[in-house]
C-alpha cells in the first residue's frame, strides 16, 4: 500500500512538472471569424466594399486573457483570373492546416498588413470588445454616396484604409494611381491589362500570452473587391 502511495505520488509531481515548467508552451484557441456581411462585387459599386462580423464574444469566453483582436492582410492583383487561382490555393491550405494557415499566408504567399490611418503601426487593428463588433471597410471612393472607410459597429469613419509597405513605415490609399507594377504588395501579370486593379483579403483573430508570444486563429477570406482608374 505504501508502495502504491509513493508510486502515485511520483507520478503526480511528474505530471505537475511537465505541464507548469519545463518547455512546455500554453494551448491557446482562437475563434476565427466565420460571418461574412458583404459579398463584395467588384462590378457593382454598391457591393464593392468588405464587411464581416468578429468573434469577440467565443474568444473572449474561451480565452479572454490572450485575445487581442483582429488584423487584416491583403494582396494586389492586375489579373482577376490569377488572383482567383491563388485564393483557391490559400483556401484549400486553410482547410487542411488551419493552424499554420497564418504564417502561410504572410510567408509563403506574401500578403500584407492592412491599415487605416487612425492605426498604423498599432497592434492589432481592430481591437477586441466584449461583444461582436460588424466592421466595414471601403477601400476608394466610388462618387459622394460611397466614400472610402474603415469603420466597426458605428458609421464612425476610424480612418481611410491604408497599404502598408517598406516593412510597415509607408502607408499609402488604395488609389488607382498609388498602385505600381513593382509594388511588394503586387501580384503583376504582364499578359493582363492594368485597367482594374483587384484586391483579396483576409482576417484573422490575434492574441498574445504572458511572454508576448504572438497567437493567430484559422485565416478567413473577405474575398475581393476592385479599384478602378
């Protein structure tokens, strides 16, 4: 019997130091997003913005001390039919490695941080609340009636959304004008014209832990809308 106790014993104080020390990291969940508000249409100028709805309320259930927010990564593309192969490429990534669809997205394929002018180098952009927020961004202006934005629960504009280039010290509008060939947020392909450009995005949930560890939840697309000369 005693043997039996002292066996126990062990065995608990190893458990206890396997999972309080020794290495081992934290098991953080983040709730991606999963409601898309708007289905953009490039072609339609009343449908050619983003707009989705985050998931403050599970994340802040599940994990409230490392939830953060939300941040939002982008691509530029002259060629709609390329953009809508490599999208399929991310997409089926997502769903078969959702837990490293992040870091696929920014180092394998490349795409960059969005901004909007009242938030440039903070992290995150959108910041986490207690309850869902719906967010709305219109990158250009299309007439008076449909000016560029980038707002969250109200029709508050926070700022005019922004590229983030330079490694995140230049912030420049999606304008027609701003957008360049050789770009490092640019897809190129010189067999298409450069009439349109088109621009797919993705968002992603945030957080970090008690050792600043950075933490991103399964990627989800707010497709692509498109700017115009």
């Amino acid at each position: 019997m005693n043997l039996l106790k002292s066996i126990t014993c062990i065995c608990a104080l190893s458990a206890a130091i396997i999972f309080s020390g020794c290495g081992v990291d934290n098991f953080v969940y983040l709730y991606p997003v999963t409601q898309l508000l708007n289905n953009p249409s490039p072609n339609d100028p009343t449908l050619n913005f983003f707009s989705f709805r985050t998931a403050d309320k599970n994340n802040q259930d599940s994990s409230g001390d490392y939830f953060k927010g939300y941040e939002i990564y982008y691509q530029i593309y002259n060629s709609e039919s390329v953009l809508i192969s490599n999208k399929a490429e991310i997409d089926t990534y997502n769903q078969k490695n959702p837990t490293t669809s992040f870091s696929y997205l920014v180092n394998s394929k490349k795409y960059s941080r969005m901004v909007h002018v009242g938030r440039t180098t903070e992290i995150p952009l959108i910041q986490g609340t207690d309850d869902n927020q719906d967010v709305i961004i219109r990158l250009t202006k299309s007439g008076d009636e449909y000016p560029a934005r980038f707002s969250v629960v109200t029709s508050e504009n926070l700022g005019d959304p922004r590229r983030s280039l330079n490694e995140g010290t230049s912030f420049l509008p999606f304008d027609y004008t701003n957008i360049t060939i050789s770009d490092k947020d640019v897809i190129y392909t010189s067999s298409a014209s450069v009439d349109k450009w088109f621009v797919q995005a993705y968002v992603v949930t945030y957080g970090y832990d008690e050792s600043y560890k950075s933490y991103y939840s399964q990627i989800f697309s707010l497709n692509y809308v498109a700017i115009s000369k």
